[in-house]
C-alpha cells in the first residue's frame, strides 16, 4: 500500500486511482492504470509504503487491549521504480 505524507499540514492519506491531495492541498498522489506503480507531487510530499502482508497479519491479529501487532512501514526512496515524483510547476 502507498500513502503519502505532507510535510505540511502531517495529513497521511492513500492513494486511489484517482488524484487525491492532503488536507492543505500542496500535495497530491494517484495510482496509475496498473495498480502499482503511482504518481505524485508537491515539494512537501513523502511517499511511504506498508507492507501488505504484514498489515494483513497485524489485523488479523488485534488484540482487545494493551499494544497492538506492529507491521512494516517505510518511507519510499526518492528514485523508486513505481514511485514517480512529478514537478506540476
């Protein structure tokens, strides 16, 4: 799964196929046709990532109370394959 942060305003948001931006509206993200590789834009925009199985898991094991299963995140390298950052400027 693909999110992506602003630096900004800290809103956290996921991507969809179509263009979302965060809440202050500097920064924006889209999937592409594919479903995997992604767009997006904004000089205060972080791509992050989540593993899916590991958040699958994380879920699948919730506990009632106390800490929750932790799952793996990290944040997206600048150069990535299915990431691309887009200059709209």
């Amino acid at each position: 799964m693909k999110l992506i942060y602003c630096k900004k305003c800290q809103d956290v948001y996921s991507l969809h196929f179509e263009k979302r931006t965060c809440r202050c509206g500097q920064t924006w993200g889209l999937y592409g046709p594919d479903g995997l590789s992604a767009s997006y834009g904004g000089i205060t925009a972080v791509p992050l990532g989540f593993s899916n199985i590991s958040l699958i898991t994380a879920i699948a094991f919730q506990p009632e109370e106390g800490m929750g299963q932790r799952f793996d995140s990290f944040v997206i390298p600048k150069k990535c394959a299915t990431m691309l950052f887009e200059d709209e400027e």
